[in-house]
C-alpha cells in the first residue's frame, strides 16, 4: 500500500491528538481494506500540492 502519511485523506484530529483517514467509505470498502483485499489502497490520493509545480520546472 502507498504511505498513508503522503495521502490527502490523512489528517488530523486536534481533539484526540491522532491522525486518521478521512475517507468517505463505506463498511464494505473497509473490511476489504482492513483484511488486505488491495494490493495498494483504492482511495490513497497524492497530498503533494507542491507536485504539478515541481514537474513544470
């Protein structure tokens, strides 16, 4: 699976003081997650912003 710590969806939670997905999923698209149905995560989306500038230089 790609480094959840690079996703978009990894963010955190003041309130518990933890990072969490923030995927919008359903129970299905979890367990399959959990019990390693993917080879890499369906919903992993790049958080580099800084990515498309990098490519132009």
């Amino acid at each position: 699976m790609q480094d959840c710590e690079t996703c978009a969806y990894y963010v955190y939670d003041d309130e518990y003081q933890e990072y969490y997905c923030d995927m919008d999923m359903d129970e299905d698209d979890y367990g399959r997650l959990v019990s390693g149905y993917y080879r890499s995560c369906p919903f992993y989306r790049d958080g580099d912003e800084y990515k498309v500038v990098r490519h132009q230089i």
